[in-house]
C-alpha cells in the first residue's frame, strides 16, 4: 500500500554559477497523486543525476523547455509500478520515465517504458546501459564520431557514465582509444577495469605534453563532454579529416559567461568537422542500440560502473558530485529499494 506523503525536492531558483542546494532547492510534502484513467501511479527506485540537468535550470533556448521555478526538479528515475489504470503495465514492473525528484508520481502510461534487465546487469546498470547514457554513447561515438578500426579516438570525461561507455564502444570498434579524466585513479581505472590503450590526467602540469606523447598519430576522433581547456589541447592534436562529436560541456556550465574554443582554426587546416547532437534524436534506433549494447555487454567489451547515493534528499548535494569530477561512472540516487512484489 502506497505512502500517504510524497516527498519531492523543489526547484525555487535558477543558479547563475555552481548551484549552491540551499539555495536552489527545498523540500517539500504534498499527498501521494492518484492516477486518473491512462495513468501509472509509480514509486521512485533510483534518480538519474546527468551534467544535462544543469542546464535544465537555465531560462535558455534548448532543446527542451527549462524546468519551471516551483515544480519537482526534472529527472529520469528508475521506479516500481504501485498500480495502473492501463493494462500493459502491472504492479511491480520495473519502468523508467522522467518522474523527477520525488517519491511518487502519477504519470501517463505513453511517458513510461519497461526496463529490460539482460542477465548479469543489475537494475542500475542496465538502466545506465540501455536507457539515455547508452544510447547518448552509441550514437555519439557511432552515428557523429563514425570510427574506423585503427582510427586513434579520444574521450574526455572518460570516467563518467557517458564517456565510459563511448570509450568502450569505440574498443569494440577496434579503435586505439585514449581517456581523459582527473586524477591518478581515475586514469588507473580506465586503463586497468576498461583496457583503454592509454590514459592521460588534465590535472596534471604536463596534460598538454602528455596527450600528445600518447597521441603521435594525431586524433582521428574526440568524443568531448567537457569543452574549455581541454577541448582547446585536443583541437591542436587533430588528424586531417578528424570528427569531434559535441556531447556536452561540463567545465563550462557553471561559468557566467561560457567561452567557446580558442584552437577552432585547426578545424580549418584539418578538414575537421565538429557536431553537436541531441539522443532523442535517434529514437527509432534505440533498439538495434540496445541489441548491440547488450551483444558487446555479454562478450566483456563494454562494463558498465554505477555510483550510488542513498537518499532523495541527497539529491541536490550529489548533484555538485558531477561538476567537482567526484564520481565514478554512472551517478544514482538510491530513493527506495524495491519490494517484494517487483516484477524484474
């Protein structure tokens, strides 16, 4: 039996730098909804954190509508169906939707959709992997990177939910791929756990000299998720006819005033080409994604690495997590586990 309270977590103002939580969020309790005919009452399992959020927070032209002052934050979730007015979905079935920051919400049955759970991943990982982190990996790296077997490739942010993947997926391409991330660690893991051909640390005093000892071929591919500096030190490094899949850019979104690139001109001499690109966008295509993503997952070519944060009123805390670099892999907030009666 449902809760009588739904905790949710408020957005109330929009950040013009890092957002600080309490000023930018605060929780609130209204009555757990009732769904009306073609609705799906849900409980949330697990809450996405994604670098797209931030920008969610912006009264900016997008892709999609900001998040309005006063509503529940804006998130996908990974939640347990409480009961349904629509007959494909069952109390207990395991879906994903974009229910936002809240224990419980009642939504149209067209604004959810099953999670597959292949064996050997658990509910988290194949979310990470089938649901927007993959399918923004696959198609970024697939569709816009487009490489070649033998193609140097390059992923900034490599540690993180998207650019591990992208990584990964560019190995099975039989691709010599380098990783960008900060810290020793960091930099141990993608080459160790991934098998990366060479990681490189933007932290570090000798970044620029070090990427291009481990690239002396040039880059035929730059997957970037973090623009600035060191998009600025890959664009010196391109191969003549090099892509540079645009997926995000993290170092920027806290900035009042975001820089674009300095080293553009080498676009020029370089016959480069440089695209951004939306996930939604290859809809129609997700299941032969999720075929490939599951193939790849089965054979040991793609792993798949959750981070989890118990608590949705953690949420606004562990959203600062992705732009100080302190997670590893995909970013989850842990609401509620499932019950009993789940339908995995």
């Amino acid at each position: 039996m449902a809760a009588s309270t739904n905790t949710q977590v408020i957005f109330i103002k929009r950040p013009t730098a890092m957002p600080v939580p309490a000023e930018t969020f605060r929780v609130a309790h209204a009555a757990v909804p009732q769904p009306k005919d073609g609705q799906v009452l849900v409980r949330s399992l697990y809450l996405s954190l994604d670098p797209a959020m931030r920008g969610w927070m912006n009264d900016t032209r997008s892709y999609i509508p900001p998040v309005a002052i006063g509503d529940v934050m804006r998130a996908q979730v990974i939640a347990e169906v409480v009961t349904s007015t629509v007959g494909k979905f069952k109390k207990g079935d395991i879906v994903t939707g974009s229910a936002g920051w809240q224990e419980y919400a009642a939504m149209d049955a067209k604004e959810l959709k099953h999670i597959p759970l292949p064996p050997g991943l658990s509910i988290p990982e194949a979310f990470c992997l089938l649901n927007m982190t993959g399918m923004t990996a696959y198609f970024g790296m697939l569709a816009v990177g487009k490489p070649k077997p033998g193609e140097t490739v390059v992923v900034s942010g490599a540690a993180g939910a998207t650019g591990s993947l992208a990584a990964q997926i560019a190995k099975a391409q039989g691709c010599r791929v380098i990783g960008i991330a900060g810290g020793a660690e960091k930099c141990r893991y993608l080459t160790e756990a991934l098998g990366l051909d060479a990681a490189v640390d933007y932290r570090s005093p000798t970044f620029k000299k070090d990427l291009a000892a481990v690239t002396p071929n040039y880059i035929d591919v730059f997957f970037d998720n973090v623009g600035g500096d060191v998009l600025d030190a890959v664009l010196v490094r391109l191969a003549k006819g090099a892509r540079i899949p645009l997926c995000g850019a993290i170092s920027q979104y806290n900035t009042r005033s975001p820089r674009g690139p300095a080293n553009y001109l080498t676009l020029i001499a370089q016959r480069a080409t440089m695209q951004g690109f939306i996930v939604f966008d290859y809809a129609p295509e997700f299941r032969k994604a999720a075929e490939d993503l599951i193939r790849w997952h089965k054979e040991g070519k793609v792993k798949v690495a959750v981070h989890i944060v118990d608590g949705l009123t953690q949420a606004p805390e562990a959203l600062l997590m992705l732009f100080t670099g302190k997670n590893q892999g995909k970013l989850l907030v842990r609401v509620a586990e499932p019950s009993t009666q789940s339908r995995l």
